[in-house]
C-alpha cells in the first residue's frame, strides 16, 4: 500500500487592525473547506492544521489534528513546521500556507496527493520562488535548512539549494496560483462560483459583503474588458512569465504588461520600481491619467510601488488603498495615490501579487463564466 501523505494546514494569522482581520478570518474558512476536500480525496494521514485560533476548529471532523501555535510575538514559522513534523513522524508532507488555494479542487489535491506519493528526495510548490504550498520528501530535510521564521515563501528554494531535494514542476493552475493575502483578493474570491461551501459562507456574511461591496463593484467593472477583443487591460507589479502566456491564451482583450521586482519578498535587495520613480516624478493624477490613454482598465500590483525606495506602508494602509477606503489612510503619499486611483475615470484595481498573477486569472475565469451564462453586463 501506498505511504500516506501528512497534510498540514497553517490558518489563523492575527491582523491588526479590522481591515487585517476581514481577510486573516477568511483563512480560517478556507482551511476548513480544504480539510473537507482532503478527507474525501483520501491518502492524507494525519491531517493537521496549526493555528493561533484552535477555538475556532472546535467543530472540525474528530480525526483531524490541530496544533495551537503561539502568538505572532513568539511565532517561528520554520521551528513550528519542523517540531510537527518530528513530533508526529510524517515522511511524506503537503505543507498548505493559510489563505492557500481557496479553489482547489478534490480531485487537484488528489493529483498533488499523488505527486508527493512518488517524490524520492524531491519537492513540488506552486511557486518555486515564493511558495505558498509545498510537498516535499523526506521531511527530514527541513533539519538541513535554516528554518525561516516568519514567512514560508522561501522554504521551497531553501530545501533545493541547501537540503538538495530535487525541484518536480508543476503545470500552472487556477486554484495552484490563486492565495487569499489581501481585500483585493477576498474580493475576487467572492465572485468565483467555485469557492467552497466555508469560504462562500464567511463571503456571504452580511457585514463581511459590506466591506467588499466597493470593491467587488470596481471589479465587477473591470471584469468584461476580459471578454472583448477590441480592449485592453494593463498589467503591472510582479507578473511572471509563467502566467503571462496563460493571460494571453484565456484572455480575448489585448495585453499590456509592466512587469518588475518578482521575488521581492524574498531578495535581500532594495526595491527599486521603474514606476515608482515615474509616480515621483509625475504625481499620482498624471501616473493614472497616462495609463488611462494605454488601456481600458489597469491592474496595480501596488506592493512593489509601496515598497519602492524602502518605505514601509502599514498593512491598514495597504488594505484600505485597495479598498478606496481613503479618509481612512495615515500615509500622505498612499492617500493622494488612492484617492488618484479611485477617481481616475477607469476601472483601477489595486492589491498585491495576486492582483496580476493567480487571482487576476482567477477573474478571468469568473467572467468567463459568466459571460457564457449571459450574465457579464
């Protein structure tokens, strides 16, 4: 018989602030949706969700294990992975970071189930570069690497280069690409019909729609450019080329695409954005005013303009500009160029990585769907 594959889901990261809270929440529904998909996929023992909110799985399957982990104080991502590994003696693991893959599928878990089943020193990750799920085998090669504390986008490169596991791609998906780090994110989410029936609850929530409600709005005005030819949509922030293909392959409106400082998250060096320097020099009215004369509606993965020049935006910042909540901005810069984005007279969609990558494909798919059902105004 087949080794079992140890699953372990991370959720329930602290925000500070309400806006934080809004999507860190969502985390919690998501993992449980995934735990259901894995139980009827089958072939995953144990499976295991390491949380900071163990109250909030108090309804959760009896078989499955959770792990309270401490505070974000005295947090260690690497060191807590690592001590469930050893302490439950798994080889073979799916590691799922929180807000990971909203959309997979059974039967995808069960293709990834299955591609750990046949790793013999190796490792698969939906992005080797800033990975948000990883399978790996042997476990016993995190005791290799030099285990990173707070984020786990780099763990895959680390246990290539340093544990020498060999790196097993992925074919590109959806549900592989697409993580929950941001309102944008959420937003995008709530308007897939593919989302399980946890994560559409917590969407559904009377206040929860509220918040997003702007937000979802402004996509929803961005979302039949998709589906015309005779459009075009603007991509800039962290595209990859692995997607850029996929965009042109699933989108009908043409494509414009200024692509810079992938894998900032995880690089030692400075950020410098060729339209950061732009929007310095140009003011946030006339950053937005020459992008409305390239295209019909812009995507803006602001993260890379944020950290552009080592400033360092609050994450209330950050989730109020994608969310146009703009009298509740502190940061004078971030303020003008949201209140510049929200009034530009097109559709401006801001958010982090997702935004142009996996989520904004997500869309894409959306309006698809819609658009076949005749419902894509």
């Amino acid at each position: 018989m087949a080794e079992d594959v140890g699953l372990i889901l991370f959720a329930g990261k602290h925000g500070a602030t309400a806006l934080e809270r809004l999507v860190y929440d969502s985390h919690i529904a998501i993992a449980k949706d995934l735990v259901a998909k894995a139980r009827t996929a089958g072939g995953f023992a144990p499976i295991i969700v390491a949380t900071s909110q163990p109250e909030s799985f108090g309804d959760i399957a009896p078989e499955i294990l959770i792990e309270p982990t401490a505070r974000p104080s005295r947090f260690h991502f690497g060191k807590t992975l690592a001590n469930i590994v050893a302490r439950h003696g798994i080889s073979r693991v799916l590691y799922i970071g929180g807000g990971s893959s909203p959309l997979l599928s059974v039967a995808e878990l069960a293709t990834l189930r299955d591609a750990v089943i046949r790793l013999d020193h190796g490792l698969i990750a939906n992005n080797f570069f800033s990975a948000d799920f990883i399978g790996f085998h042997p476990a016993s090669a995190l005791t290799a690497v030099d285990l990173p504390q707070k984020r786990d986008n780099g763990l895959a490169r680390q246990l290539v280069q340093e544990a020498s596991l060999l790196h097993k791609p992925l074919e590109p998906t959806i549900a592989a690409m697409f993580d929950i780090d941001t309102p944008t994110d959420l937003a995008m989410l709530a308007l897939h019909p593919l989302c399980g029936p946890h994560t559409r609850a917590y969407l559904e929530d009377n206040e929860v729609a509220r918040q997003l409600s702007r937000l979802v709005g402004r996509l929803r005005e961005a979302m039949p450019t998709f589906v015309r030819p005779h459009e075009e949509v603007i991509l800039a922030g962290r595209v990859s080329a692995q997607l850029w293909p996929l965009l042109r392959r699933d989108m009908a409106c043409r494509i414009r695409v200024f692509s810079e400082e992938r894998g900032m998250s995880t690089s030692t060096r400075p950020v410098r954005s060729l339209l950061g320097f732009y929007l310095e020099e140009a003011g946030p009215k006339a950053f937005f005013e020459a992008f409305s004369q390239m295209g019909d509606a812009l995507f803006l993965d602001t993260r890379v303009l944020f950290a552009h020049g080592e400033r360092k935006i609050s994450g209330h910042d950050r989730f109020a500009a994608d969310m146009g909540l703009i009298s509740e901005i502190r940061d004078e810069p971030t303020r003008a160029l949201a209140g510049a984005a929200w009034d530009a007279g097109f559709p401006v969609v801001m958010g982090g990585n997702a935004a142009v990558s996996g989520g904004l494909w997500a869309l894409v798919d959306a309006a698809w769907r819609l658009h076949d059902d005749g419902a894509l105004l």
